[in-house]
C-alpha cells in the first residue's frame, strides 16, 4: 500500500509518523476496513433489516454469506420430495410456504387448500403442513402472503353475472374472513370478461403490503382483439384506488409499496410497432405515467410481440407487518432476517418477437424469437421521480416518453439463451431461474443474479456475446457476465440493442429431475421448487431444493 504512494509523500509520512504509529494506523485501517466491507457487502445484496429483527450485523453477515454459497452451488441444497395424490388446480410459494390448490378432480376449480412450510435456514423455521377443507365456494386462482396470514382467492366466473369478479380475503391458518379486511369480498366488473366470448383470458393476483392488484386480459379469437381490466384496492380498507379499461394488451407489476409498471404493447395484431413500460406512483395515479419505451420495432405487417409478461419481486413488502401466522413467533420477534431492498429489485419482461422469416428464409416462415429482459426497478423508479419532479410531464408531449437510448443500455439485460419449447422463470428480489440450456448443451437452471458487479470497461464498444470462460464445479458451471452486449436483428429491430447490466451466472443440470416438456417451478429467498410431471390431473411429484 504505502509503495504505491508518491516518493515524495512517502518520505514526508515516514519522516512525521514513527514505525510503531504506522502500525497502529494500519490496524485501525484494517479494522476500518472489515466494518466498510461488511456494510458494503450488505448493502450491495440489498439486505434490510426488519425493525424487529433479532439477528444482529455478524448474525445476517453469516446467514447472508451461507445463503449465496448456496445459490453458487445449489447441488449441496436440502433436498425434500413430496408427492401429491390428488389432482392440482394451481400452485403459489411464498415466502417458504408452498400453497396447493385441490378440486374434485373433475374440473380445475381449487375447492381446498393444502399449505406446505419448508425448512429455513435462513429464518430458522422448521417444516410444517396443515389444510383449510372450507373454503365453501369454488374458486378459480389465488394468492398468497404467509407474513400476512393472507389468502386472496378469486371466485368461480358465476353464469349469471358473467362480468363480476369477486376476490375473497381469507386466512391462511384458518380458511376464515381475515379480521383486518373491513370488506371480506372485493368486487371488480368487466365486461369482457364472459363464459360467452370466445377467446383466451389470463389474470392475475399480486399482493404489496396492504395492496392488492387484481387483473385479467382477454384475447378475442374470432375478432383478434385484447381487452385488459386491472384494479387496485387498499384490501384492508376495502377502497379501490385504481382501474384501467384499456384495448391494448398490459402486464402489471409492483416496483414498491408506493409506484407500480406497466408494460403495454401495441405491436399485437400489427397495429404498431410500439411497446413501452409506463411508470404510476400512488400518490398521482390519475396523472399521466412516467413512459419508457422499448426498442422499436421495424416497420412491417409481419412483426409483432406477444406473449408479453412483467413480474417482479413476489409478494413483498418493506412495511412492519405484525401478523405472522406461520411463523410460530413466541418471543415477540420477527424471525424474518433480511429482504431484498426495493431499489434493487429486478424487474424480468419476458416476450416473444414474430416475424416472417429472416435474411435467408425462404420461402418466408413466421418465426418467433423469445426474449427475457431483465430491468433494474430502482433506476427506472428514480428516473420516473426525476421526470415528476422536473415537471416535464405536464405537456401534452410527454406522451412520448423517454426513448430507448435514454434509458435502456445502462439498466437493461438482453437474455436469450433457454429452451424454445419450455420457457419458464420466476424472479426474486435480485435473482432470477430460467429453464435454460446449458453450457454443453444440456438442460439446466439457469440462476442469474443481479447484484452490484462492476461493469468491465470495453474501449472497443459493446461485443457481440459475453467472452467471460466458465468456472466448472461438480455438476455446476458457474460465471460472471460484466461486459455490455449487442443484439442485431435488423430483420426485428430498427437499430442495434445494446445492454450492459452484469449478473453472476450458474448452471445447475436438472435433466434428471424432470421430465421433457414444460415443467413449471417457484422461487423464494432460499427454496427452489421443482415440479417433475406436473399435468394438473393424476399424482404429481415435486423435488424443494433448500439453499
């Protein structure tokens, strides 16, 4: 250290400061030194403590550490299989707790409850399963937030009132009216949203604290149009605080307890070649979005996305919440030890770009290229508060939003390396899985982090794949992507798409594991969940993998 000093300096410091007190600087550093890196270290997995938690700075350090060595290495993971006799409706893991939703095996309506809580290491809970048989009526999906003893279920489409939606809030320990909602039903109408029309309807349920986001869009086959409702309701108040009619296709999620993204896409049925991400915040919901736009598309008849989905952290909040029923709390303490810090959560877009055909295609073939961009949430939150702040959004022009090169290159990353017919992901805080293919081709998990690297500096410009070698281990592969890429389809895009946000990469081998096809899993803090042969219908086997 003291040799990459000036002469100079060096010469001055020995000639003030004798020998001894120079070793006592240096060990004052030194200790200075630990207290920065450990907070460092902290910070930049974007740990924050809950105001309750019992575990001190050495406690998170250590669990912190423990749980990324098992990220980095997920074939040393606990590993309990479960086996479910009766047919599966639907499936939700949150926060350790695996939700199964059963019928009567004659139809996908969920008619009970069957709770799973796995082993934490990090929470320091043991196993334990219990079952809610009355939930009464039928219900169609759901939602759930262990830290809230919450349940949200959305009814059965009723016949005679086909545009109704009602969405029950329930305990999870129990199957009751949770006691903190002043309106145990919530109801949103649509009319789009009918056993009449002929088409494909996907919705959604996503909790944030004390709100909850409820949505569905429809595509009509015959007429090939989209309809898209979306509301948002303070659960325990009972109060709507936002609704959207729109005709263009939309996927919702939260980036805070305060603002929430949209991403809208235009380019379906050829109508334009424009999709955008627009940005709300609670407190001016009715103003205009903050908007970002996405790459453009080249102009054409034949170019369209689709299959478009945003999703974020699941099911997370930053507010102190005092109910945490499955827990087994007895000392007055929030076992929970850290989440992940909602300015570096990650936002993931999955989408799907056709086209006719490329440059050597012929005759033309409409051909479909998936795409997983990975959005950090924080900087796009930031520059949506800088534009509020400045008051560019009062003008009729900003409608057109931010373009791509303003935003995107800096907090973006471009994916494209899965399987074609198995694409599947989930995302959690910093951390992403996706179905992928591996380095030699085999399939595998692919667990991509998104924590604070440096980026490597390239004078030469962005190169056309990552050159960072593998780290192979014993049946993992792991590496560091830190170098900005360039993807050039000028056949999709109008102009080169340049990325540069760096994440750590392992490959976990999982062919053994599961059977060919699509095979749906879910992600928490510390648990993967791996479904072998899950076809909704018969028994079904799933492999939790405990970091």
């Amino acid at each position: 250290m003291l040799a990459a000093l000036p002469s100079e300096l060096l010469i001055k410091v020995l000639t003030l400061l004798p020998w001894q007190t120079l070793l006592l600087i240096k060990r004052v550093a030194r200790m200075l030194n630990v207290l920065i890196t450990e907070t460092a270290e902290l910070g930049s997995a974007s740990m924050v403590d809950e105001p309750s938690s019992r575990f001190t700075t050495a406690d998170r350090l250590m669990k912190l550490r423990r749980l990324q060595r098992g990220w980095k290495a997920p074939q040393g993971a606990l590993r309990t299989t479960i086996t479910f006799t009766q047919d599966i409706t639907a499936y939700d893991l949150q926060k350790g707790v695996l939700t199964i939703g059963h019928g009567n095996g004659q139809t996908s309506t969920t008619l009970f409850l069957n709770y799973h809580r796995f082993n934490s290491r990090v929470n320091e809970l043991a196993p334990k399963n219990w079952c809610c048989t009355n939930l009464g009526e039928g219900f169609d999906d759901y939602t759930t937030d262990p830290a809230q003893d919450l349940v949200v279920l959305l009814e059965e489409f009723d016949a005679i009132n086909p545009g109704l939606c009602r969405f029950h809030l329930r305990t999870m320990s129990t199957g009751t009216s949770h006691p903190l909602a002043k309106a145990p039903i919530l109801n949103g109408r649509t009319t789009y949203l009918t056993r009449d029309v002929d088409g494909i309807c996907s919705y959604f349920l996503l909790l944030r604290g004390r709100l909850l986001a409820c949505g569905c869009t429809l595509t009509s086959e015959d007429q090939g149009e989209i309809s898209t409702n979306l509301w948002i309701w303070d659960w325990s108040s009972g109060v709507l605080a936002f609704t959207l009619d729109s005709k263009l296709h939309a996927s919702f999620t939260f980036l805070d307890d305060q603002s929430f993204a949209l991403a809208i896409n235009d380019s379906v049925y050829y109508k334009t070649n424009d999709w955008w991400i627009d940005v709300y915040f609670i407190r001016q919901w009715y103003a205009v979005p903050v908007r970002f736009m996405l790459p453009r598309l080249k102009t054409g008849e034949t170019i369209a996305v689709t299959g478009m989905k945003l999703r974020s952290d699941p099911n997370d909040s930053s507010i102190p919440v005092q109910e945490y029923a499955y827990t087994d709390k007895q000392d007055g303490n929030d076992r929970r030890a850290f989440h992940a810090s909602p300015d570096e959560r990650i936002l993931l877009l999955s989408c799907d770009v056709t086209y006719r055909g490329g440059p050597d295609s012929q005759p033309p073939e409409l051909i479909g290229r998936l795409f997983l961009i990975a959005i950090r949430g924080g900087a796009l939150r930031s520059v949506a508060e800088d534009q509020l702040e400045s008051g560019c959004l009062e003008s009729d022009s900003s409608c057109k939003g931010l373009s791509w090169e303003q935003w995107g290159p800096s907090s973006t990353r471009w994916i494209q390396r899965w399987r074609r017919n198995a694409f599947v992901n989930d995302v959690h805080g910093q951390r992403c899985v996706v179905d992928a293919v591996g380095p030699g081709n085999e399939r595998a998990l692919s667990v991509m982090n998104f924590g604070r690297y440096t980026v490597r500096p390239d004078t030469s410009g962005p190169s056309a794949s990552p050159v960072d070698s593998w780290e192979f281990g014993d049946r993992v592969q792991n590496r560091l992507v830190n170098q900005s890429i360039c993807i050039a389809m000028p056949y999709i895009f109008k102009e080169p798409i340049v990325s540069s946000l760096p994440y750590q990469e392992t490959f976990y081998p999982i062919g053994e594991e599961l059977e060919s096809g699509e095979c749906p899993f879910g992600l928490d803090e510390e648990h993967i969940l791996l479904f072998k042969n899950l076809s909704y219908v018969g028994a079904t086997t799933c492999t939790i993998l405990t970091m």
